[in-house]
C-alpha cells in the first residue's frame, strides 16, 4: 500500500507521515507548489515536477486555502483512482466561512445565527437592527485571522472601514460567550479520534486558537456532541477534519471545519499523538477503496463474459468435480442453493431448484 500526502510540508503532515509508515508500505510527501492539474484531454493529468504523478493507493490533501482550486482539482482528478479522504467539493466549503455557514444550514448543523452582508453599506444598515456583541469575519482566513468583535455600533462602523479593503463580503454572526474557550474536534470517519478545550488566558482576548495564545486541555464530548461533530463534517463532504464549537448553556454550536488542522498543539494537550488514529484511519480507509474496486473490476469481468464462451478445464479430484471460482461468482450459487443437475456423456447442465417448477 503506498500513500501521500500532498501538502506544503509543516510539522502536522511529517508527524503524519512518520506514523503512516507504520500501516504503508511507502508513505511519501508530495509538495503541492510542484503539482500541476492538466486538462483538455479525455482524463485530467496530474503532474508533479513536470511528470505524472505516481499511482498511490490514498492520497491524503493538505495545505492553505490558498490553494483552494487546485486542491479541488488534484481531488477531482484522482477521486475515483484511490482513496482520498476529502471529496473535491470540500476545498471551496471549507476553506470559505461564508460556504461553510450555507452548507451547515442545509444539514441542519447548530451554529451562531449568521448573518452576510455584500457591501459596507449593506452592513451598517444591519448594524442598527442586531444584537451587542457580535463577531465580524471574512470569509477567508484562518488560525483566528479576520475574526474580530464589536460591541456597539461605532466600534462595528469602525470595523467594517478597516475590513473593507479586503472587498469581500461580510459574515456577522451573534456573540456566544464561552470565556474566551472553543472545543476542537478532530473527526476520522463516523468516530472523533481527539478532542481538547482551548482557552485564552489573556483578559483582553477572545479567541481561543492556539495561534492566538490559547491553551489546551483533554476534553470529552458526550454522544450528542459528537454526533455534531460527525454531522458537520459530511455537510463538508470530509471523512477527515477538524471541527472547531462553542459549547453554551447545555448546546453545541460549530463555528469552522477546518480542512488542514494542525496536530502540535492538541497532541501537546493530549500528551498523546493523534496523527497515529489518523494514520490507522488512512489505512484502514484505504484497503476498504483497493478491495471495492477489486470486487468491482471482477463484476465487470463477469458481466462482459458470455458463460456459453467460457472455455476451462477441470479439475476432478476423488471423482468430485471442482469448477473454478469464477464459475461461483458468475452464477451466484450459494451453499445452501438446492439446484437440479442435468448430465449426460460430454454433458453437465446445473440449474438452481426453484420450488413449484416442474421436478421431472
């Protein structure tokens, strides 16, 4: 089994990878600044360094929502040729706020009420109707970057003039007050393989991030919490992610799924490494794709073969004939089918028995 990563190299992909090496037999990285997506051709071409890329059994996408569009490209490519734990329409949901929020509110995620304003005016106009404090955002960003909170009017005006030169639209969403804490949840699958509660201690801050001075600590989610969790990333079409919520009076709201997350600070709050279930996962994900589409090319075999066509020989053994498997899947026999045998000399018809039909 062979797996890359493709990614810009940080610390969270080589933890991965050293950890994938214990389940592949070849587990590489593959630096996406060097990946190329060719198309215009009856097939994509995916290239790196100027060749096509080798045939991998999982490949495993990471890396800035920078390169959004060719990570969707690269996934869209080789989805069906091997096992990738995003879907190509996960880049352009997830590594965009606004498209996050949409798609939530399509599965019925908990989340802040939200709200999208296009241009500055259109946002100061709402500022006057909505509740203090709220938090701004632009839709892109991450590690708690373009996220900021007013708590009146002037300071929200002031905000927005600030934000404008970013000229993107602008997500306004209630304020839910944790004490400055988040919970991240790293989901594999239908299962959440770590989860830490992340608090800034700093009075003047309220973001949580590790990037923004937060600290984490083990935490653990009841069944319904990690059912958000699990819910929120298949609206983001992820097998792997990471989901960031705010948990208040009793509820869970999710705030990010975050496609690329980091692994040092929640391993440092775990004391444990969580690349080693992910890497388990990768595996395991993996020879589940090889098998299906091993029995898939087989069906396809045996739906093309005319059994009137097929030429074998047998092999009798005690007087016992013994056909070869292909003649097992072709027919569908099981061993509790009762059938009726027809033989003459150079002749053998076997048919299933069906009760009712004629038993001469």
């Amino acid at each position: 089994m062979k797996l890359a990563v493709i990614s810009l190299g940080g610390t969270s992909s080589k933890n991965i990878l050293d950890e994938a090496k214990k389940y592949f037999e070849v587990a590489e990285h593959v630096d996406i600044r060097n990946v190329d997506v060719e198309m215009g051709s009856k097939d994509f071409k995916v290239m790196y360094n100027g060749k096509p890329l080798e045939h991998y059994d999982c490949i495993y996408v990471r890396g800035s929502y920078k390169y959004a569009l060719l990570q969707s490209s690269i996934t869209c490519a080789l989805f069906k040729k091997c096992y990738m734990p995003l879907n190509e329409r996960s880049f352009p949901l997830g590594h965009n706020k606004l498209l996050t929020f949409l798609e939530l509110q399509r599965y019925g995620i908990p989340m802040p009420t939200t709200y999208v304003s296009a241009t500055t005016n259109s946002a100061k106009q709402l500022f006057k109707t909505i509740k203090y404090p709220i938090i701004i955002k632009i839709p892109t960003g991450t590690q708690g970057k373009g996220v900021m909170v007013a708590d009146s009017v002037q300071s929200a005006r002031s905000m927005i003039d600030a934000l404008d030169a970013f000229n993107q639209p602008y997500i306004i969403q209630e304020y839910i007050d944790t004490d400055a804490s988040d919970i991240r949840v790293i989901v594999a699958g239908d299962k959440v393989v770590a989860c830490m509660k992340r608090k800034n201690p700093s009075s003047s801050e309220f973001r949580a991030n590790i990037h923004q001075g937060g600290v984490g600590e083990p935490y653990e989610l009841d069944f319904d919490a990690e059912q958000v969790a699990v819910r929120a990333a298949r609206a983001i079409k992820c097998d792997l992610c990471a989901v960031d919520m705010l948990e208040h009076n009793g509820r869970m709201f999710v705030i990010e799924v975050n496609l690329s997350p980091g692994l040092e600070g929640i391993n440092t709050a775990l004391g444990t490494n969580v690349a080693s279930p992910i890497a388990k996962f990768l595996s395991e994900k993996s020879n589940e794709f090889v098998s299906s589409k091993r029995d898939s090319d087989f069906n396809h075999v045996v739906r093309s073969i005319n059994p009137q066509e097929l030429i074998s020989t047998l092999n009798i053994r005690g007087g016992i004939i013994r056909l070869p498997e292909i003649i097992t899947k072709l027919t569908g026999f099981t061993l509790d089918d009762e059938v009726k045998i027809v033989a003459s000399k150079g002749n053998l018809k076997i048919d299933r028995y069906h009760i009712g039909k004629d038993k001469s």
